[in-house]
C-alpha cells in the first residue's frame, strides 16, 4: 500500500520517562519500512507544522497524556484558535483552524493518546505504558490499513490469482 499522504508526528520527551512514548511509537512504525509513510518527531506542538503538512491528506499526531486506561486514537475536529502566549499550550485543534484561515485548507487530523504515568527524568517506560506502546502500534497499523485509497484497499483485498492457473 501506498502512504504517501500520510504523515505521523510523535511528541514528547524521550529523557522524561513515559513522556517519550510518543517517540517510541514512531521509531517502531519506521522500522517497520512502510512505502511512502512520512514520519517526524518533535518536542512539542508548534506552528511551524502548518507549513509542512500542507502536501498531506491525513496526519496523525503521537503523544503521551497522563492518566487513562487505554490508548485512543481519535479524529481531532477544528475549533477556533485561543490566544496563548506560549506554544507549549497551543491545541491541535487550534492548529487545524490556523492551517485553513492561513492556508486555505487543512489535512485530516487525528491524535493517538498512550496513557503515561512518569514524567521524571529518565530514558525508560513504566510498565503500563510499556504495552500501551505495543498497543498503540497495533492500533495505528491498523488505521493505516483502513486509511488508504480505496483503490489500494480494494486490490489488497482481492483475492490473488494463483501464477500456475489462467
């Protein structure tokens, strides 16, 4: 399959402990050599993202949130920009609504949470967000599958002619 308009951002900081799982995550979906996915890493959310997603239909950001249970993996729908004096506080969905009033248009964004509990300085992941990792994997292979064209997932699904058979 083809992700060529895919683009998968992983947040956080990969010397704060679970912080960095957002990181992880994306490390493990590189290495597993995907044609045409695009994946980046960064400390935080920031403005100058807009101007690189423009070419891309969907892009998923990776991060660690504290508390909860599970991983989710959400759509995130534009609202209107809030000021803030900071970018450490600014929203994704404050990021769709700059990309359209800026640009003309905005990608498909969603967000995967991985539940995380330390946040101290340090290169390790606590136990639970060790398989919410592992979880978070599986859960983005599998909207990658169901994100394609439907062109590529029809012809992923079809069944294969056999070579030895006419």
């Amino acid at each position: 399959m083809d992700f060529s308009k895919i683009l998968l951002l992983g947040f956080g900081n990969s010397t704060r402990g679970d912080d960095g799982a957002g990181w992880e995550v994306i490390r493990r979906l590189d290495a597993l050599g995907l044609p045409g996915l695009e994946t980046r890493v960064s400390q935080q959310l920031g403005l100058e993202l807009l101007e690189e997603w423009g070419g891309y239909e969907r892009v998923l950001f990776v991060d660690a949130a504290p508390g909860g249970a599970e991983v989710r993996l959400e759509r995130v729908l534009e609202s209107e920009a809030t000021p803030s004096a900071s970018t450490h506080h600014l929203k994704p969905e404050t990021l769709l609504h700059l990309s359209r009033r800026l640009y003309g248009r905005c990608p498909e964004l969603y967000l995967c949470r991985i539940p995380a509990e330390q946040f101290g300085f340090g290169d390790g992941f606590s136990p639970s967000t060790g398989r919410c990792i592992e979880q978070a994997v599986g859960l983005i292979r599998e909207w990658l599958e169901n994100t394609a064209p439907p062109s590529e997932r029809d012809r992923s699904k079809a069944p294969q002619r056999r070579k030895d058979r006419f």
